[in-house]
C-alpha cells in the first residue's frame, strides 16, 4: 500500500461526522480494526462488535488487562502502532485521543478504508435498540452502570457500553461491556468531544450539565447548547436531575415538543426547584414526574446504606402513584439522584419499580467508584475516579455519611494541565473537605506540560491558601512523586482514618502501595 495521497490531502478527524446511516447494521462493517483497543471506551467497543460476529482486530502502545482480556476473546491485538497493522480492514476506528499524523490513520486513509470515530460504532450498534444514553458531567458511569447491572439482575439481558468496569461480588470486575440478547441497550454517552450528537436513543437521560471540557467547547454557551441538541435526539423520554441548574437550563432550552416528554427527578418537590426565579419560571414543574425524597442524613450516616424514597406519580407509571423505597450499598446523596434516574429509567423501560428497587440495592458500584481496596492496621484505603470540584465534593460529603467518625485522608492527581488551570480554586474549596490532603504531580493525558508551563500541583495548594483556620495546621499540601506522596500517608494515618486516592489518571495504582506500606509499617511497629 502507499500513503503518498496522505501528503497532498491533509487528514481531517472529526468526531462529530455522523459515518452511518440509521439502517446500518454491525454486518456492514467488514473487517475492522480499532486503533487504542486497549482504551476503556475502545475496548468495550471491540468486544461488542465481536459478539457480533465482526471480524474484529487492533493494536494499543502496551499490554493492558484489557487487551489481556480481548485476546482471551481471540481478537488479535498488535503492540505498537504501525502502517502494517490496518492491512485487510474495511473499517478502521478511532478515539479522540488519536491524531491525523497517526501512522495506521495515514495508511488507513492511503487504502481506502473507512476511518470512524469510535462514537459511530456505538450509534451503530444502538441501530435497531431501544437506547437509553446516559450523558453529564459527572455520574455516567455510575448511572449507566447502575440501570445495566438493574436490567441484568431483572433477566432483561441488556446490551451495554460503559466506560468502565463494575464491581462485582467479593472482589471481582465485570467488563464495562456486554452484547446481550435483550431488546435494550445502555450507553454512557461522552460530551466531551461533542460526538454524543451522533446519538438517537429512546431515553436520553441528563444528569447534570455543569461546564467542563472548554478546551473543546470554547465556553459554557456551546457546552450547553450540545446538551440541547442531544436531549433533542431522545424519541422516548428525556430524564434530567433538576438539582443542577445548569441541567435546568438545558431544560429551559428545549423546544417545546421536547419539553413535552421530559422528566425531571431530584431531592426536592416541584415548588422549589433550584435555580433563579427566571429559571424556574421558564420550565414548566407540571413536567416534574419523579422527585427522590432523601430521608434525613441521621437515618443514613454510618448505617452503610444510603436510604431514601422515590415518589414515581401515576403519570409516569401509567398506573397508581408509587413511593418506593430504596437502600443503596453506594453512599452519597449523589448516588441517591443516580439510583432515581436509572430506576426511573427501568420503570419507563416496562419494569416493575419495586423489582428495579431491589436490584438497585444491590449494586456494588462502577469500578473505581468509592472502591474500598483493603483495610490494614484499621485503616480503609479507598479508590475513586473523582476528576471534577463537584465529583471531589460530592465524593467527600458520601465519605463523611459513610464515615461520620473518622479521619479523611486523600491523596489526589489532577487530570489534564488545562482543567487544573481553569477549576484550581474550585479543586481547592472541594478538597478543603477533607482532614489531610497530598496533591501530587499532574497527568496530562492528552497535553503536553510545555504548553502549562507555570500549572503544578502547587497551583491547587496555593489556591487553597487562607480556606481553613490557622488552627486546623497545614492540611494539604504538593508532592509531585505518587509514591513518595502514598508512602508518607502511611506513615502518618491513625486507626480508624480513610484515606482515599483520588483522580482520573493512574493514582489508581496508589491503593496497593497505601496497602503494602500499612503492613509494613505495622509489622515495624510490632
């Protein structure tokens, strides 16, 4: 093959091309090869389309656990990316991660192939489904894994595609992704390049729209506007968290005949819905067909279970009103809003609410969604991917009800220069509810510390400058080495303390460490 044409055109990605028309079937595909298998969302992908029938390979920069696993499927996965690798596939996918200048991309173009977006193969496979398309600047993953693992426990044998693992019993991951046999499909659906406009589902559900990923969107108008049109897309039922006010504002956005066929669900009745008057005054609380009531915070705090109400009325149910009760094993109020939209979704589905209920209950959680790691010498290591002010705040709040008595240690990466640059006094405020915290060096994902010179994890510590009394001590403070950051925690948490590593990058791998220095630092001490 040549790729010499790859000089006089310049290779143009644009993840929001639609490259599939709406009678488009996975069949048509031909040989595909997704480049980045090993990506969370990739992967997902690639053994999907495996189910179906694809003939399905790709190639990733190393080995993973999850290109361990395709392999175990029989996909053929090729380390490093090379021109060679595309060789043969009709249909070569792609992430937002990957650039034109990419060596299979310029080959893929040099042969003909059909180059997509990763975001085409998931329209794709909703093509024929009955969708429910989970979008927000935080809680997706939970949401959408939460309405799986409800339909899962109901016999339903959804088909879908999460961003993530889900934590099972004693101990075990479950894949983030499942092609079922059943008539639905659940999808975490990404707003951060703007591909989710791609999407039709029967059930959009929103769970917030608060402003994030301005290094795509430019500013909070544009941000907005993707959630309208979106939202615009869902046939069914659009279901929205009217907790947010940047959610009730999309709501204001809809065109009318949208409007018609929203949902809005939170923690409180319509009268007093959130937002400035001007706001409320424009959506319409006759739409407000299900509320979540939380029962008081002395009833949940330290129970191990998040209880609350769901009042489902008869206009959504096609029936009597229902309050339905539920105890969720994830703590936080947060995980109280993502129970009501994802039963709430099961219910318009044709479930049976008390049903969806229970099986709610007994939802561990998304992988890395307050994931306790072990405990050693008395002291819970837990896992989060809280990457956001809000997701840190509200992961800190669920700590304090699941732990009202104990000491909150975090140690926390920042995710993306630009993030940190744009939110730092934000980070700080939300962190500043914990006891102890330990910043440690940025992971730039996609950018480049060149271009952020001056942004570090002292950008958040200084930011937090004057948040608590001078009496509190220094209770957070910038280590750049993960592991010297992991090891110092050890060494200074108590029985009885939580300490939880925080961040969307590779902290993760932090937990064993806390873990291994505990037991060491306990058999010193004996």
């Amino acid at each position: 093959m040549s790729s010499s044409s790859s000089c006089e055109e310049p290779i143009v990605l644009d993840p929001t091309h639609a490259a599939f028309a709406p009678e488009a079937r996975p069949a048509d595909l031909g040989p595909t090869h997704f480049i980045g298998i090993g990506g969370a969302g990739m992967s997902v992908l690639a053994e999907m389309l495996n189910a179906e029938g694809v003939a399905v390979d790709g190639s990733d920069r190393e080995r993973s656990s999850k290109t361990d696993r395709l392999q175990a499927l029989g996909i053929r996965v090729e380390f490093g990316q090379r021109p060679e690798n595309v060789a043969g596939a009709r249909t070569v996918v792609y992430s937002s991660a990957i650039k034109p200048d990419n060596p299979e991309i310029v080959e893929a173009q040099a042969a003909g192939a059909h180059i997509v977006h990763r975001s085409d193969i998931l329209a794709l496979l909703m093509n024929g489904k009955r969708a429910v398309t989970v979008a927000g600047a935080h809680g997706k993953t939970t949401t959408s894994s939460m309405l799986s693992h409800i339909l899962v426990s109901l016999g339903a044998d959804p088909s879908y595609a999460i961003g993530g693992a889900i934590q099972g019993p004693d101990g075990t991951t479950l894949d983030g992704g499942h092609a079922g046999k059943g008539s639905v499909l659940v999808a975490e659906a990404d707003e951060s390049d703007g591909s989710f406009a791609k999407y039709h589902p029967a059930i959009a559900i929103i769970t917030n729209a608060e402003a994030d990923h301005l290094d795509h969107y430019g500013d909070e108008a544009h941000y907005r506007a993707a959630f309208v049109n979106h939202a615009g897309h869902a046939c069914e039922h659009v279901l929205v968290c009217a907790d947010d006010p940047d959610a009730l504002a999309v709501v204001a956005a809809l065109p009318a005949e949208v409007k018609a066929r929203t949902v809005l669900y939170g923690t409180a009745p319509a009268d007093q819905l959130v937002g400035d008057e001007d706001m409320r005054a424009s959506v319409d609380v006759s739409m407000l067909k299900a509320y979540v009531h939380i029962d008081s915070e002395r009833e949940s705090a330290g129970s191990g279970l998040e209880s609350f109400t769901l009042h489902l009325p008869a206009a959504l149910t096609g029936g009597a009103d229902i309050d339905q009760p539920v105890a969720l094993r994830v703590p936080g109020i947060h995980n109280a809003r993502n129970a009501a939209a994802a039963i709430t979704a099961a219910v318009l589905l044709g479930e049976d609410a008390d049903a969806a209920a229970e099986a709610a209950g007994t939802f561990l959680g998304a992988a890395r969604r307050f994931q306790i790691r072990g405990t050693v010498k008395q002291v819970t290591v837990v896992d989060d991917y809280a990457h956001h002010p809000t997701e840190i705040a509200a992961l800190l709040d669920a700590a304090r009800r699941r732990y009202p008595d104990s000491t909150i240690r975090v140690i926390f990466q920042p995710h993306l220069f630009s993030r940190t640059k744009f939110f730092a006094k934000q980070f700080a405020e939300a962190l500043a509810k914990a006891d102890d915290v330990i910043v440690t060096g940025i992971f730039p994902a996609r950018e480049k510390q060149a271009d952020f010179p001056d942004i570090n994890a002292s950008t958040i510590v200084e930011a937090a400058a004057g948040l608590k009394n001078a009496d509190q001590g220094q209770w957070i403070q910038p280590v750049e080495d993960m592991r010297l950051a992991a090891g110092m925690m050890a060494m200074r948490a108590h029985h009885g303390d939580v300490v939880f590593t925080v961040g969307a990058g590779d902290v993760t791998e932090m937990g064993r460490v806390l873990l291994a220095a505990l037991e060491a630092h306990r058999e010193s001490c004996e």
